[in-house]
C-alpha cells in the first residue's frame, strides 16, 4: 500500500503544475516623461490629499467618483494620510487610468 503522506504530495504537486495564475487587479504604471503644458504655457497641476474617509482636491473635499470625471489632463500629485489603506489607493489609480495626458505623481 501507498502512504498516504505520498498519495498528498502527488495530488499537491499535481494542483500546482495545472492551476492557472492571473493577473487580478493589476494596474499599468507609466514611467516619468515630459510634462504637458496648456495654451498659456503652464501644466495644470492638482494636489489630492487621500485619506481613509477623506479625499481633498486642491483644498476642497470631493467624492471619487466626481475626482475621477475632473481629471482629464495635468498633473495630479497625491499625498497619502497616515492611516490610507493600500486599497483605497489602488482604488483611485483605477478610477484614473486610461487617461494618457494625466501624470500621477504618488507622494509617501
């Protein structure tokens, strides 16, 4: 008879060869290029503060949804409060992505 500490492995080592791995979630990240600038010469800059239960856009407190449908253009700097969650950060990158003349700059 076959141990069956044996009889595991094999059906471990067989789970492992012929599972499939996908990229969940994954996001695209850009590398630094030149900015873009407006008519008048000049890049349009936002500042985003990015809490738990707080987001601040340029002094003025928004909602993502509403964050994600101004941003079009420009470059967004975003600081992140102590207590942020990585999701809620992964959250506002996907909500932003897609969108080739906006550079985000993500401050610790």
């Amino acid at each position: 008879m076959t141990p069956l500490i044996d009889v595991v492995f094999l059906l471990l080592l067989f789970f492992m060869l012929t599972s499939t791995f996908s990229n969940f979630g994954e996001i695209e990240l850009s590398q630094a290029s030149s900015g873009e600038t407006t008519q008048n010469g000049q890049t349009e800059k936002f500042f985003v503060q990015l809490g738990e239960t707080r987001l601040v856009l340029n002094g003025a407190p928004t909602m993502l949804d509403e964050l994600a449908a101004q941003m079009e253009r420009g470059q967004l700097l975003v600081s992140l409060d102590e207590d942020v969650s990585a999701q809620r950060v992964v959250d506002l990158l996907a909500r932003l992505r897609g969108r080739p003349e906006l550079t985000v700059l993500v401050l610790e």
